[in-house]
C-alpha cells in the first residue's frame, strides 16, 4: 500500500459510510467523497475530504472522482422508495454505472468493496443463519435490488478487483433506522414483534467499519461474498434487557401480533404516496420485520480477513444511547 492510499467512497454522508470516511482519515488515506449537495455535507463537514458534486448517474463525476484511487468503497444507495422500480434504478442501475465506470478509467484499482446488505441473501430458515452457500432468497424489493446489484458488480470480477459485503443490522451513533426502537424504550416502552422468541444478527458500525476496511486492503478478499455481523445472535429479548439496563428504567413490554405490524405498514406505505419521501416502514417492511430468523455465519469474514465483533452489546448500546441524548435526538 502507498503512503498515503486513495479511497473514493460513495453514500459518506450516511450512517455507515460517514463513520468509514472517518476511519480512512484516521488511516492516513485520501478520501474523496460523492455528495449530493456539498453546500450540506452532512456529517462530513469540517473533515479534509475532496467532495465531488453528483450522484451515481453523474458519469463524468465519478470519472474524475475515481481516476487515480487506490480503493472504491461503494455504500450509496437506497433502502427506501415508493416504487419498486426506484430500488432497481439507484441500487442495482446506480451500481452498474459506477463499477462500470471504475473499470473504465481505473484498471489498476486495488479493490472495489460493495457493501449490500443481508437481506439480498434473505432470514434463515429455523434457527440456522444463512452463509456465504445459502442459495439467496431475497423476500423484500429492497433485498432483491440488493441481490441485482451484486450480480453487477460479479460481472467485472475479471477487470478489477472486487468484494462485496453482506452487512447485517447495524446500530451506533447517527443511526436512524434503530433510532425508534431506543426512543420507545426511553419512553418506557418496549415493544416485541409476535409471541415467541426472534433472533437477529445486530452488529455496532464501529465493527461493520473495521470489516470494510479488512475487505479492501485484504488480497484475500477478491471476488469473494462476505458476511458482517455478530458473533452472537441476539433476541429482542435480550436486546430490551440490555438497553433496559443502560437506561436504568423499567420498560412495559407489550408484544404485538404480526398482523398489527403489516396493518401499520400497509397504512404507512399509502400514506407516503401523498408525501415527498418515501415511508421506510410499508407492506414489504413489514414483511421484514416479521421474520424469525435475521442471522448471518461471520466465520468466513472471521477466517479470511480477520474479522471480529469487538464492540459488546452492553457497550455499544451504552455509546449509542448517550450519542442520542447528547446530540438532543431524545
């Protein structure tokens, strides 16, 4: 690696992609970053990035911005939208233009890392999580554009070096999507999807961050799928335990029948077509949220790039929740 290596990296205004931008900085690389609106970086401001204007479809901006890179980290994307179609377009089309483009203009890039998600592999089947043989099984529109945009990125495995990463629930500071979950138990309150026990991978992004980092500097990791999640697998049960502690308050439990949940989202995602964004809970959320099984086998990850888990639950919920009340969030 040089001195002083090169990462352009997409979606780092967001949760996951704004804490890896920060962890390259602390490793004395050179990030420049795709933004929307650089008037309104985000958590990117007052850091020593390069922001290029645009987005996944800016073909001319993404040119000059990953000329030169030793690393393309791709996080953009969205996880919400009114249409189906939507997913397909900035998922799925927007990572076939820019890994299209990086092997364009950059052949000699050291690695393309695509980060995707779990749920383009689908829940696991009883209580067996799914791994990197698992025959995917996407059940969500969301997953599936997921899962497309993988099979873009596999098909310029002969040009350059790529890894793609399949990141399983995420929690830490700036978090949004877990946000609900924390405010409610602040509030006292802690609700549980159906009448028996779920199982989840949940994973702080410090760690999610340190794997993207082992996959792109590793020279084991290309072409190859990965897992990222928690060495254990938690139940909300579990999960309400612990933020309960660090609280220090009691929370009524109240456990909701699945109906209730697709009812609320159905509800959500009609109300949203009459709204400028799109409701991240609907129908096909629900769907999501009703699953039993949300776990994924790291030991591939663990194996191959020396990945671990090494934020606790207990710590990482205590660091998140004091982010949340520090920043006025609750």
């Amino acid at each position: 690696m040089s001195a002083q290596p090169v990462a352009f990296v997409t979606g780092g205004t967001g949760f996951i992609g704004s804490h890896l931008v920060e962890r390259l900085l602390k490793k004395n690389y050179t990030v420049r970053c795709l933004v929307r609106n650089p008037k309104n970086p985000g958590y990117l401001k007052n850091l020593p990035v390069e922001m290029y204007e645009g987005d996944l479809f800016s073909t001319t901006v993404l040119e000059k911005g990953i000329e030169g890179a030793d690393y393309v980290f791709h996080l953009a994307g969205v996880v919400a939208a009114k249409r189906k179609e939507d997913f397909y377009r900035y998922n799925r089309d927007g990572t076939k233009n820019i890994i299209e483009t990086a092997a364009r203009v950059n052949p000699s890039l050291k690695k393309f890392v695509h980060i995707s998600s779990q749920t383009a592999a689908g829940p696991g089947k009883g209580k067996e999580p799914v791994n990197e043989f698992t025959e995917p099984k996407p059940i969500t529109s969301y997953g599936k554009s997921k899962l497309a945009s993988e099979q873009e990125v596999l098909k310029f495995q002969d040009k350059i070096p790529v890894t793609i990463l399949r990141v399983a629930a995420v929690y830490g500071p700036r978090d949004s999507a877990t946000f609900d979950y924390f405010k409610s138990a602040y509030m006292g309150l802690e609700l549980l999807i159906g009448f028996h026990d779920t199982y989840v991978s949940l994973v702080h992004v410090h760690d999610i961050v340190s794997g993207i980092v082992l996959a792109g500097e590793s020279s084991n990791s290309n072409s190859q799928i990965y897992f990222l999640g928690s060495e254990k697998f938690y139940t909300w049960n579990e999960i309400g335990s612990v933020t309960k502690t660090v609280l220090k308050k009691k929370l009524l439990r109240i456990r909701v029948p699945k109906i209730f949940v697709f009812v609320i989202g159905g509800i959500s995602g009609f109300l949203s077509t009459f709204k400028s964004k799109p409701s991240v809970l609907n129908f096909e959320k629900a769907y999501d949220l009703t699953q039993d099984n949300w776990c994924c086998d790291i030991s591939k990850a663990q194996q191959q790039l020396g990945y671990k888990q090494e934020i606790s639950l207990e710590n990482g919920v205590q660091e998140t929740v004091q982010w949340y009340l520090d920043n006025k969030w609750m």
